[in-house]
C-alpha cells in the first residue's frame, strides 16, 4: 500500500509539470510539442525495452490491438490539452482536462456495470459543479452574451482532452491486468507518437526553427511528465 501510494504520488507531481513546460515552448504548435514529447518518450523506453529483452512478438494480438487504440485515444488527449493551453488559462485548463475521474466513473458504469461508492458519485457531483464555475468565470458572469470566444474554446478542448484520457485510463487498467507495464507503455507512447508525427507531417507542421530553449522543454516533458508521470499511474 506505501509502495502503491508512493508511485501515485511521485506521478502526480511529476505530471504537474506538464503544463509549465509546454507554456515555456510557447513557439512550437501544440501538435509538434505532443508528438516529440511521445516521441522522445517512446525513445526512451524502446531501449530499456530491448535491454531487458521483451519482443513485441510475445504480446497477446489482443492485448496489442487495445494497447494501439489506447495510445489512439492518448494522441488525441494531447492534442486537444495542448491546444487547450494556447487558449485559455493555464488553471482552468489543468483544472478541466483533470476531470477525467467523472468519465471514467460514468463509462465505467454504463460500459462495465461497475458499481460506483456514494464517495466517487459525490466527488463527480462536485467535479461537475466546479468545472460550471470554471466555464462562467471565462465567458464573465456578467458577459454571458459577450462572453471570451477564446477562453470558451479553450476550456472545450480541455474537456474533450479530459473524455480521451478517460478512454486511454479505461483501457489501460483493462490491459494491464494482463500486460506488464514497460510493454504496455512502450506500444501506447510509440503508436501515438507516430499517429501524432504523421499528423504533423500532413499538416506540413515544421520540425524545426524553434527557439532552443523549447526543444529542452521538450526534452523535460518528455522525461517528467511523461516517463515519470503517466508511466507511474500507469
């Protein structure tokens, strides 16, 4: 139980990161910084995949196929929190894509009839009703006509960022019952960093030309929020 609660912690901190760093490498698109952070992740995590000797070929076709998908549903939770951040705040972003407990409680229940404790349904109760506040402080309580267009979009896409999380949560806790951790990991980072590359391939996004200083933000995302954060809750 510490072991357990220690690595929750450490991934907890670690992802709270994730959002400095990515407003630090303002200058590089919200798809090129989800793609090289993925990327460089993947990178990482291949080697120490093939120094303790795993092949791919030993994962079950599928375990494999709803890892492919969990790391689908992973490039666009990034895609759309990324993105969330060049347009709304840093905490109303963070504060909305973090809701994803209210949809891993209500699809777990509609899609496992896993029954939920009063404690979770009142915890979602709360979510709901603190993301409302959220939503109304950007559009101006007293501007809900003339309410920030930006600001709206912003928090929208941190939601949708929060429903793809749920989805790559729900499938991992799925997969790892069966699947080691380093494999599972490996196959989701890698194929959602390449969805992401061919993405910013075909929208002629540049790889280059961006200041140094954010490429070392990208490089930090990668290794803390990442490999650290998302593996660890993992």
């Amino acid at each position: 139980m510490v072991k357990t609660i220690f690595i929750l912690l450490t991934g907890i901190i670690s992802l709270s990161f994730a959002s400095i760093f990515i407003k630090l490498c303002g200058d590089v698109p919200a798809i090129m910084i989800a793609a090289c952070r993925l990327g460089v992740a993947f990178v990482v995590l291949f080697v120490i995949f093939k120094f303790k000797g795993y092949s791919l070929k030993k994962v079950p076709k599928k375990d494999l196929l709803f890892s492919l998908l969990g790391g689908l549903f992973l490039a666009f939770h990034f895609m759309a929190w990324i993105t969330s951040l060049k347009y709304t705040s840093v905490a109303s972003s963070v504060v909305l894509v973090t809701t994803n407990p209210i949809f891993v409680g209500l699809f777990s229940y509609f899609l496992f009839k896993e029954k939920q404790e009063i404690e979770l349904v009142t915890g979602i109760i709360l979510c709901l009703l603190g993301s409302i506040m959220i939503v109304t402080g950007d559009s101006g309580i007293h501007e809900l006509i003339l309410y920030n267009k930006k600001a709206i979009a912003g928090d929208i896409l941190a939601l949708i960022g929060a429903i793809m999380a749920s989805g790559y949560l729900i499938i991992g806790s799925k997969v790892r019952e069966k699947l080691e951790v380093l494999p599972y990991v490996t196959i989701v980072y890698g194929s959602s960093a390449i969805f992401l590359l061919v993405i910013s391939l075909v929208m002629k996004i540049p790889f280059t030309g961006y200041r140094p200083a954010s490429y070392l933000y990208i490089v930090l995302l990668a290794l803390i929020p990442q490999l650290i954060g998302h593996t660890s809750i993992n």
